[in-house]
C-alpha cells in the first residue's frame, strides 16, 4: 500500500495510512510499533509480517516443509551491518540456498547443514544487494494452502539467492571449504 493510500476512519474520516520502506528487504509496510531482531536490519511491520509466516509453519506441519528456505530467504534479504553475528549468519544463510537450489539438498536438512558449516570457512562481509523490488515475507502470507505456501517460498528463496550473485562464487568457495 502506498503512503499516501487513504482509509476510512470513524464516523467517515478518511485519515492517510503511514507506511515505510523496510531497511533491510525494502518492503513498504504500514507503520506498526513492535520489536525487531537483535541484528537483521527490518523494520517492525515487516519483522511482524516474517512472525505471521513463520506461525503459519510452525502451526500447520503441512506448511513446515520449506521452514528453512523461509528462514535463510528472510536472513538473506535482512543482512544488518558489518559485524560478526552478522557476517556468519548471512554467510550461513546463503550457502543453505546454495545447497538447496544448486545441489537439490532437502531445506529440513538446513540445521544439520549450519552445524557442519558453522566456524569452518573464514566469512567475510558481503556487500549486500539492493532487495527494492524482490519478493518479501510478507507476499508469502497470501498463500491459501500448502503446496501454494511452498511454491512461493521456493520462489522467494531462489529471488533472494539470485540477488546475491555478485557474491555467488565466494558462496560456492565457502561450501567447498566447509563440507567434506
């Protein structure tokens, strides 16, 4: 919805609805007051819109198959600032996609992957791309049943991942130097 889009208040008022640009994914939103993580950049609206998901997956275990992707696309496309949590979790996040939709791994298989991962490369700080126009949490909500949530997951998964492509090959390089 657009900043300056209109809603009917009481009595007939029409009052503007406020919406910001999320930091990290670019996602306008609007306006909401509440938490955000520690060190992904987002803003509230969207950080609520990434809670409703993840209740959806964590409610209905016909949702939860893509769990992983859900959480490495959201990680991906909020990397924060140059700092160790988030250089490792941006790093860890992005060579998950790798696997899944370059190898064909099984997104459940995404925590054993973060362990084996964990601490073996040398991460470093990876520019990050302009998220502005790319799928975000909160077009996944529209997803009326299972197999639509999982294709719009994968879909948003692989929008992400390709976004990163400047950086596609120090991925790769990662994965080679942390799994035997």
């Amino acid at each position: 919805m657009s900043p300056d889009a209109e809603d009917s208040g009481a009595a007939g008022r029409s009052e503007p609805i406020q919406a910001t640009a999320c930091p990290g994914c670019a996602a306008v939103l609007a306006d909401e007051h509440g938490p955000t993580h520690a060190y992904m950049r987002s803003s509230p609206a969207c950080w609520a819109r990434f809670g409703d998901v993840l209740a959806r997956e964590f409610g209905d275990p016909a949702y939860f198959p893509v769990h992983q992707l859900t959480v490495d696309a959201y990680a991906a496309s909020h990397p924060g600032e140059p700092e160790r949590r988030t250089i490792q979790s941006v790093g860890l996040h992005l060579m998950t996609l790798c696997m899944v939709l370059e190898h064909g791994a099984e997104p459940r298989h995404g925590p054993k992957l973060h362990k084996r991962m964990v601490g073996r490369p040398a991460f470093t700080w990876l520019d990050p791309p302009d998220m502005a126009g790319r799928m975000t949490a909160a077009e996944i909500l529209v997803a009326t049943e299972p197999a639509e949530h999982e294709r719009l997951v994968g879909a948003w998964a692989a929008d992400v991942w390709t976004a990163w492509t400047p950086h596609h090959a120090t991925i790769r390089a990662w994965l080679e130097q942390s799994l035997p």
